[in-house]
C-alpha cells in the first residue's frame, strides 16, 4: 500500500480550516453551538482513537435486521472464512487481530457478499468498525484500474488521517494500492485525474473533487463508506454535501454507514443516503448500576467540599480516582489545590489539543498519576482498569440546568469496570444540587445514600 507524497505534504494548517470553518462562516448562535457540538464529538472520537490499543471488550449483544430477513444469517469466528485475498488476510493479522471482533462477526459476511449489500450500522469507537469497512474497501479494489474506486467521508481532517492509518497498515503488503487524501489545503492541478483506487477525505472537499474539479469520476465508485455519520450531521453542511455526493454515485455502488449513535436525526439521514440497508445494532444494556455503590455528601460552599474530598481520599485506599468538574476553571482550581496537599494529580479539559488530552490519559493509565480532575471532555469512552473511585464534584447538568442523565451514566461508568465494584461520591453544595440529585436517583430507581465524610468509620465502611 503506498501513498502519494502529494497526499501527506498538506498543509496541516490550512488543513485542519476544514473542521472549523463553518465557524467563521456563521454568527447565528445556533449555528455556532452545533459547530462547537460537531467539535466536540469529532475531537472525542478521535481521542478514542488515538488511546486505544487494542478493541474494547464490548458485552452488548449485536442486533441483526436484514433487507431480506427470508435468506441465511451469516456470521463469522475466523477472518480465513471471509476468503480475503492472500495480501489482505496477512494485513489483518499483521494489525494484531486475530479473530473477527462482534461487530465485525456479522458486518463482514454482509460487506463481502456477492453482489455487495449496503449496510447501516451503529458501533463506538474500539469495536473494529474501522477495520472492517477498511477491509471492504480494500476487497472491492481493482489494482490494475488506475482511478478511484472506493469513497470515504469523514467528518473532520484528523478523522481522515486515522482512517487513513487504518487503510495503509492493512494494505501494506498490497503495494499496487494507492490512497489519496481529499482535504482542505491537498491542492491539485484543474483537469488532473486522480490515479489513486481509494480516497478519503471531508465532505466539501470530496464533492469540490467529484462535481466542480472533476478529479474524481463519481460513477466509477463501487464503495461509498460515511463513517461517524452522527458527527457529520452535526454540520448541516456536512449532511447537505453527503446527500449530494450519495446523488453522483451508480445505482449498483455498495454504500456503507457507520455511527456510534442512533439518533432518530441519525436515522432519518442514513435512510436518505443508504438504500435498502442492512441494520447492525448494538443492543443498549439496561442502565445498571448494579455494581456501583453512590453516595453523596452534603457540603456548605467549594471550600467544604475540597475538605471533604481530602477526608474521602485519606481514608480510603485508592488505586486511582477521577474527579469530575462542571468548569475548566473549577477544574483547574481543584487540581492545584489537590497538588498543594501532595497529590499526584492530572489535569483534563477542554481547550488541551487531543493529541495532549491522549498523553494525559496514557500517564494516568500507567499510574504515573493517581488522580485525574476533568471536566465532561473525558467522561466517554475512556477505560482505565484501575479506576475504583469517581468523584463528582459538581453534578452534571444540561445548558438548561436540568440533570444530565447520560452524563451522569458515563461519568460513574468510569469505575465498576471489568466485572469489579466500584464507588461514586456526590458533592452537593446547594437546595438546587440536592434537586438534580434527586432527579437522577429518580431516573435510574437507584438510591444514592448520605455519607458523613467527617466520621472516618463510616468512609472506611464503605470502602470495604
């Protein structure tokens, strides 16, 4: 697999203009907080990316609907099944998997039937939903066809690179292969020709290259994948360009979605652009909190609630905590003053590149700190077996001050991990946080129990 100099000497600058220029292009407020959404989102899920080493131990169980619900349901144990060619086969065993992952079971006999089927499927970030569309493509590819054959979208320019990653370590061993980058700043001659069998890019780039530069021949695509469909439609933009480069394609092109959602805005979008689709669905757990043991302390001001945080953490033996802020401010102000006591403390928050946020998170994952106080950037996604304590210092809460229940969901998922028990404190400083608190034990049908952070015997109790 190789790809052309040209492809990687872009301009990361004017490159990464990509994933926020409809910011400058908008001054409606609205606007703006779905940009800042999409950021959000794209800027989360290629943390996840980037800090994870190997597929998540996902124990929901996949739902299958397909088009024709008359023929076989097949799945797959062993990637030798699949019949990949000889060159792909030692590509995914060079990546480190061994064995098809759950998403990739049943999304893999669907993507590589004869003739080829669409396919809707909602998978987070770690299932192998990358490497499996990748595989895909890969398998559709004509080598001696020198023109692009297989369309990738992705949200934002860095989200392309990973993908790109992705492509170039599985068709290594396939050198006829070629990838070009369809991004902002990747400037080419008008009236050029692209040689290359895959592309990746963002959606207005792609479409400049099919409609208005005419470097693609959108009807020579077999495969279309949109992948992070849920943080692409965050930008109207975003979705207006997909559906009209879907619009170019051959009737007979395999069209391929991925999201980690399944909003019904999600849903209403990938039914536009994906005819008669397969549907892969990750059956949602019921909201357990089973083996988590919450609490909450009552506290006065910020300053009573740091004292009781420190009584919490003298008296308890903590492998690692995580400490969850409503503000970057807040967030900043408490890991210095947990520094002052001696703590070894990280910090996490929003305006950190993700490439440091990454960093952050491998530290405390090696336990070089033992203590991590973020503010809600980190509470998706991130798996650090030895978390046993997440404490919320201020609770979670909508931009209308309502619980936020999801939040609040992820934010304690953090610990009870892996089959152990875990442990949840509350902070509660006011009339009003003591509403939102019970709203949320309302909402799970979960009691939250006082703690007197004062009385050493009852913090010991709980932590046996």
């Amino acid at each position: 697999m190789a790809t052309d100099s040209w492809a990687l000497a872009v301009d990361e600058q004017e490159a990464a203009a990509e994933s926020v220029s409809a910011v400058v292009k908008t001054s409606a407020n609205a606007e703006k907080t779905d940009e800042e959404e999409k950021e959000d989102r794209a800027a989360q899920s290629l943390l996840n990316k980037l800090i994870r080493s190997n597929l998540v131990d996902n124990t929901n169980q996949v739902e299958v609907l397909q088009r024709d619900p008359n023929s076989p349901l097949y799945s797959v144990k062993s990637f030798e099944e699949l019949r990949l060619k000889p060159q792909l086969l030692q590509g995914v065993y060079a990546m480190g998997f061994n064995r098809p992952s759950k998403i990739q079971e049943n999304a893999l006999p669907l993507m590589l039937a004869e003739p080829p089927q669409n396919l809707i499927a909602q998978s987070q970030s770690g299932t192998g939903k990358t490497a499996a569309f990748v595989l895909a493509m890969l398998s559709q590819v004509e080598p001696t066809n020198k023109y692009p054959q297989c369309l990738c979208l992705s949200p934002t320019y860095e989200l392309a690179l990973q993908t790109g990653k992705v492509i170039e370590q599985m068709g290594k061993f396939y050198p006829a292969l070629k990838l070009a980058y369809a991004v902002r700043g990747n400037k080419l001659e008008r009236g050029q020709k692209i040689s290359e069998q895959i592309v990746i890019g963002t959606p207005g780039t792609v479409l400049d290259w099919c409609s208005k530069l005419k470097f693609i021949d959108p009807k020579k695509i077999k495969v279309f994948v949109l992948d992070e469909a849920d943080v692409m439609i965050a930008t109207q933009g975003h979705q207006d360009q997909s559906i009209r480069i879907q619009r170019m394609l051959p009737r007979n092109c395999q069209m391929l979605l991925f999201s980690a959602t399944f909003e019904d805005s999600v849903w209403k979008f990938a039914q536009k652009v994906v005819p008669d689709p397969n549907v892969i669905k990750l059956k949602r757990e019921e909201e357990t909190l089973d083996t988590i043991k919450q609490y909450y302390v009552l506290c006065s001001s910020r300053d009573e609630k740091f004292q009781a945080l420190c009584n919490l953490y003298g008296a308890i033996t903590i492998a690692q905590a995580m400490i969850f802020c409503h503000t970057r401010k807040t967030a900043s102000w408490l890991a210095a003053e947990l520094s002052k006591e001696g703590h070894q403390v990280a910090l996490l928050s929003g305006e950190m590149m993700v490439e440091q946020r990454a960093a952050v998170i491998e530290r405390f994952r090696e336990g070089k700190e033992k203590v991590l106080v973020t503010t809600n950037v980190c509470a998706r996604g991130i798996d650090v077996e030895q978390v046993s304590v997440v404490i919320n210092f201020d609770l979670p809460v909508d931009k209308d001050g309502n619980p936020d229940n999801e939040t609040y969901l992820h934010r304690i998922g953090r610990t009870g991990r892996f089959g152990k028990r875990g442990l949840a404190v509350n902070m509660v400083d006011s009339k009003h946080s003591m509403n939102i608190l019970n709203r949320i034990q309302e909402h799970f049908n979960k009691k939250i129990e006082r703690l007197d952070t004062d009385d050493l015997d009852e913090i010991e109790k709980i932590a046996n």
